[in-house]
C-alpha cells in the first residue's frame, strides 16, 4: 500500500466538510469542491468508498452522502492510490477550473518581452543603417538616426507599456520579482564591463570616434538583452 | 566525508487542496505575492524567504514544519 504523505494524515476525523453540514473549521474539503466541479463537468463519476476512491471519466457523476466522510477515512492513511496520481487525473479534466501551470505570463514578463523586441527593433534599424557605411567620425547623419532609434524605442515602450497594464490587472511584483531582476542585472553588468574594458581598448588602438562608440553602444545593447534574457530565461525555470 | 545538498519541499498542493480547493491566486493575494510564485513555490522550483514561509502556514493555519520540510541527502565524494 503507498504511503501517503504527511500532508494527507493531517486532517482528524472530527474535522468534516462544510459542504456536508458539519463543518471542516469552517471550509468546504477539496473533494466537495472537485465533485460541484465534476458535476457540472457531467461527464465524469466520482466515488469516494473507503479504501479506494475511484475517479471514472466516462460515467455520470454519483456524489453519495457519505462522501466527505469516506473521503476522511481516506485521508487517515488507508488509500490505495496516492493523491499525487488523483491531481492526475483531475488535472485532466477540463472545466475542473484548476490552475495551468506557467502558462500565462505575469505582468513583469510581458513587460521585459516587450523592452527585449523593442530593444531589437530600434537597434537593430540603427546598425542596420550605420554600420555599412564606416569611416573614422560620426556622421550628422548618423547622429539622427541614433535620435530617431531612441524616439523609436521610447515610443514602442510607452505604447507596449500602456497595453500591457491595460490587459493586466495584476502589475505588483514580490521577493522572487525582485530575486530575479537581480540577477538579471548582475549577468548584464558582467557583459557591459567587459564591453567597457574592449571599448577602452579599442580606443587605444584607433582613430576617431566611431569604433569607440559603437562598440560601447554595442556592448551596452547586447548588456540590456542578456539582462533581459536571464530574467526571462529565470522565470521560466521558476527562479 | 560527504558532500551534502538539501531539498526543500512542501505540502502547498495538499493543504490547498484541503482549503476547499484554495485557488492559487487565492493564496498569493492573502500571502502577498504573485500567483506565479506561488506556483513556483508549490513546484519546488522556488524556495521563499522565511517571511513568505511563516505567511504561507499561517494562511493554512499549521506549523511551519507540515507546511515545508527540508531534507539533506549526503552524497559521498
């Protein structure tokens, strides 16, 4: 027989379910909430008989009275199936209202998912546009295209950051927020120092001015993305 | 001598599940934190700080012990 987890031998007997009218400190078990869930589902049968509890996704739902009951007599230790494998099955179960794991992206993912194109889209216009044509100093010309990739940037931002809160009720962030942009920027600085010593280099070993500031404007672009990247990269892994 | 790692788990799912099928969302409102944390947390791929721990099990209105468990296995060299 598994062995249950502790969790599941918490519960006492006289603790009953809400739902059943005696009250489980005043909530309704987890199996009441599954069996309204599944009823409504209609195509599903649920039946808690001590020992076993039996879930069937071809039949129709017979909730028993005695339901919370033998749920409880399930919890005291004497199932046959652990509950792991029952969050399995209901898991699959549409309608059941559980909560897809990591799919929808918070507010801070959205967000660093705009400023990583946005960053991508306005700099990679200005390469695009200034590195073919090289010579020892900035151009006037390529002065105005710094401008207007800034102007681009900024724009995509405001507008993508108004769209994002407007979609998103929940913008608050927390520890693990705060845990992952740190260690977004840490993996950035690493990036953007080493651009700063090449850039140096560069500067030595050159005429002019525009090596050296498209090399640091380089290594300062790739910095936002690693930043960015880890942080996204961070929570998808969780942390 | 061994080399020993440890591995915090914890019981979230089941005391949710206990809760009348407490919500995530519902959760991370009254810990205080995003649902995606706890989502993480419940996955074992995040370890909260002692604070959000304490916040957790009081949510759940048990000791902190049934709510995380933290167990060190010892890998020899």
């Amino acid at each position: 027989m598994p062995r249950l987890p502790v969790a599941w031998r918490l519960k006492p007997q006289a603790e009953v379910c809400k739902a059943r009218g005696r009250g489980l400190g005043g909530r309704t078990c987890g199996l009441c909430t599954w069996s309204r869930a599944l009823q409504r589902h209609g195509g599903v049968r649920m039946e808690a008989s001590a020992p076993k509890l039996y879930v069937t996704p071809t039949e129709t739902l017979r909730s028993s009275s005695s339901g919370c009951q033998n749920y409880l007599t399930f919890t005291t230790g004497s199932a046959m199936m652990p509950m792991s494998r029952i969050f399995d099955i209901v898991s699959d179960i549409s309608d059941i209202g559980m909560e897809q794991d990591m799919m929808d992206l918070s507010f801070q993912e959205k967000s660093l998912w705009l400023m990583f194109v946005s960053l991508i889209g306005s700099f990679g216009f200005y390469f695009t546009s200034v590195l073919p044509t090289q010579g020892v100093n900035l151009m006037p010309h390529q002065v105005v295209l710094f401008v207007l990739a800034i102007v681009l940037l900024v724009l995509m931002q405001v507008v993508g950051q108004i769209v994002i809160a407007l979609v998103n009720r929940r913008t608050e962030t927390d520890e693990r927020d705060r845990l992952i942009e740190l260690k977004g920027s840490r993996n950035g600085a690493y990036v953007l120092a080493t651009g700063v010593f090449l850039t140096l280099c560069a500067a030595l070993v050159t005429e002019g001015n525009f090596a050296f500031t498209h090399i640091l404007l380089g290594f300062w672009v790739l910095a936002q993305l690693v930043e960015i990247g880890s942080q996204l990269f961070l929570y998808r892994r969780g942390a | 001598m061994g080399k020993s790692t440890g591995l915090i788990t914890n019981n979230i799912r089941a005391l949710r599940f206990h809760c009348g099928e407490m919500t995530q969302q519902e959760l991370a409102d009254q810990v205080g934190v995003t649902r995606q944390t706890v989502n993480a947390i419940e996955g074992n791929k995040y370890s909260p700080s002692l604070e959000v721990a304490f916040r957790i099990a009081r949510v759940f209105d048990v000791p902190l012990e049934r709510t995380f468990q933290y167990r060190e296995e010892v890998r020899a060299e």
